[in-house]
C-alpha cells in the first residue's frame, strides 16, 4: 500500500512539474532560458494582473526570484509547486491567498518586506535603494500600515537621504508595528534610526497637514 501511494505521489508531483514547466515554455526566451520583461508582461496579461500589482511581486516573493522582471526555470517551477498551480486560472485563483498569508502571518509578512528590499537591488555590489523606489516599494508592500503614507510624505519632502540603507528599512517595519499613528508612544531613548527619528520631529510638526497620496 505504502508503495502504491508513494508511486501515485510521485506521478502527482511530476505532472505538477510537468505542467509548470510547459506555462514556462510559454514566456521564456528560448536564448536565454528565462522569462524577461517581455515575458513578464504577457504573463501578468494572461493571469489579468497589471505588472505593478503588488500580487505581481508576492507571486516574485513566492517564487524567491533574484532579479526584477526575470523569472529563471527553477524559481517558476518551485513557486508554481508552492502554490499548487500548474495552469494561469489556477495561479489567478491562488494569488488572494498569497494576500492572505502576508497579512494574517507576522513572519511572512517580515519575509516578504525583507524580500522586497533585496529585490531592488538590481546591481551586484548594490547595497541602498533611492528614495523614489524605496516610496513606490513602501506603499506596494505594506499598504495597511496606518503610519506608511506619513513616512512616505516625509521621505518625498526630505532632503538629507537621497538612499536608504536595509537597516532603515527593517527598522521601519518594526516602527510601524510598535508606534503608534499618531506618534505619541515614540520615546527618544529607543534606539531607532535617526532617519526615523527625524521622521518623528517632521510627523509631530505636521500632524494636521493631509496626506500626499500622489
């Protein structure tokens, strides 16, 4: 029995692979054995999804892919495995549930902002995003977090920082789940950035003004 079912899991598994890598074989570049942007874009038309969605980059997050806007065969196929779709209906149909489990899971959600730092560098010895990618990436990743449009606004206004370094932007996840909207828990005496520091300053001086969602 034991092997009868073994073998039937491993008939299951390989036509999920299978499967995968036949939807691959629609978007690569035969040179170069990986979906570029174009393939990208014929992809994300196919399972209806625009490719700025942030659906877009949980699916690239899922997938674990190294560069923006390729996907190689393996982080395809294994993210395809993940979600237990071999088909563009089903991808659709597994996408809210991505949503899902960055919203409802602390550690996913930490995992896909970590992830989405590091997928903006785009250069090897790349270590800082600029402030204009890091706004547009900070209202795609988290855009539930009450205090995310602020921190943006101050960002966008602000011109100390033309970068931001990844402990700035871990720290500002952490900010936004222990400080409260309107500021008013921040003590000085906790080691924060002083980039968020100076966020506070600006927030408390601006505390009437509304929000740019521009």
């Amino acid at each position: 029995m034991m092997k009868r079912a073994k073998k039937a899991m491993g008939g299951a598994a390989n036509r999920a692979a299978g499967g995968s890598s036949a939807l691959f074989e629609q978007y690569c570049d035969p040179a170069t054995d990986e979906i570029g942007p174009e393939g990208v874009e014929r992809f994300c038309s196919d399972i209806n999804t625009d490719p700025s969605d942030r659906k877009v980059l949980l699916l690239a997050w899922k997938m674990r892919a190294k560069r923006m806007g390729f996907f190689s065969r393996e982080e395809f196929q294994s993210g395809l495995t993940a979600l237990k779709a071999t088909t563009t209906a089903q991808i659709q149909r597994a996408l809210p549930g991505l949503e899902e489990q960055v919203e409802c899971n602390p550690d996913s959600f930490r995992d896909f902002c970590t992830f989405a730092f590091k997928y903006c560098l785009t250069e090897p010895s790349q270590k800082l995003i600029d402030i204009d990618t890091a706004v547009t990436m900070l209202a795609i990743v988290m855009p539930r977090e009450p205090l995310m449009p602020r921190f943006c606004d101050f960002l966008k206004e602000q011109t100390e920082y033309k970068v931001i370094n990844f402990d700035q932007w871990t720290s500002f996840l952490r900010f936004a789940q222990e400080v409260k909207p309107d500021l008013s828990n921040y003590r000085d005496e906790d080691a924060w950035p002083i980039l968020l520091d100076n966020f506070v300053e600006w927030g408390r001086r601006n505390a009437d003004r509304p929000i740019d969602f521009t």
